[in-house]
C-alpha cells in the first residue's frame, strides 16, 4: 500500500525497517559438533550425515536438530 505523502516519522521507521528485513535474511554461520557416528538432520536443510564438525549457513529463523543413530534418536530446538 502506497501512502501519498508519509511524513518524516513513518519515512524514518521504514528505512529502519527496511534495514532490519535486510539483516534478518542474512545467513548466519553455525559450526555443528557431532561423534562422527551420529546421522544428523536439519529441519528445512535435510540429512548432514555424520561428520566430527561441520558448518552451514542458516538463515534466522528457529529449526529442529535431529541426530539419530543405532538404538538412539535426540532432537534439539535451536533458534
């Protein structure tokens, strides 16, 4: 919706606003431990695999960590 003449306040909260959306898509680096035997899922990235450390670049947002493995299953809710 356009607004014909805004004004200065609204002018100043969209530019903020403007600039807070423009951070929030930004991928943010996280660094992921795990025994090297654990299969590791990312909600809304799929299967890792197993792996000693690894890092993937999410963006904010909150996700489910899934690791599994013979006789075992742990969930972690990260975000």
């Amino acid at each position: 919706v356009a607004i014909a003449d805004p004004g200065p306040r609204l002018t100043q909260q969209l530019d903020q606003l403007e600039k807070i959306l423009a951070i929030a898509a930004e991928p943010v680096a996280v660094t992921l431990t795990s025994d090297a035997a654990t299969e590791v899922t990312i909600s809304q990235l799929g299967p890792l695999g197993t792996f000693n450390r690894k890092e993937v670049r999410l963006r904010p947002g909150r996700y489910l960590i899934m690791g599994s493995r013979d006789g075992r299953r742990h969930h972690l809710s990260a975000g």
